[in-house]
C-alpha cells in the first residue's frame, strides 16, 4: 500500500492517492467496490485530515509471478462536495 499526491498540468495537485495491492479481479467491479468502500472509510479520515477536496481509491490485481507481468487497476475517485459530503465519480 502507498499513498502519494497526484499532480496534474503544471503540477497542479489534484488530489492524493491509496494504492493497494487487491486479490479480486477488476473485472468485477461490484465486489471491488465493496472492498475499495472499506478502504475508502479508512483512508477518508487521512485525506480529512490534511484537508483534501479529491481522493483516490486504487485497486491493482496482485501481480502473478513472472519476469514479465502484467497488472490490471481500477480508480475510485471521491470527491468532497459543498456540503462537506464525500461522493464517489463511479454513482450516478
């Protein structure tokens, strides 16, 4: 697991990231939501704290093993809205 800023366009930040190492497959994303929800409730008191408006939730596959590997990933991003209330982008 790591946590690091995200940096857009003239290094602007745009929020701050967890990465976690996940067992489940990106492909179902129903199951992997869940898990990143439980993540997201841990990680949200970190990301208050430091008085983030935007943050990132990121889910990669564990990695099999090999020289050659190849991971798949999956970003929930949640955002702060005006009423202090945190949505993820992924609800309607």
């Amino acid at each position: 697991m790591k946590v690091d800023p995200v940096y857009g366009q003239g290094m602007k930040k745009l929020a701050v990231e967890l990465q976690y190492e996940t067992e489940l497959k990106v492909s179902d994303l129903a199951t992997l939501r869940k898990e990143a929800d439980e993540v997201w409730e841990v990680f949200r008191f970190e990301v208050e704290r430091a008085s983030e408006k935007t943050a990132i939730v990121s889910a990669v596959e564990k990695r099999p093993p090999g020289i050659v590997t190849r991971s798949e990933g999956y970003n929930f991003v949640f955002e702060k809205r005006a009423d202090g209330r945190w949505h993820c982008l992924d609800d309607k």
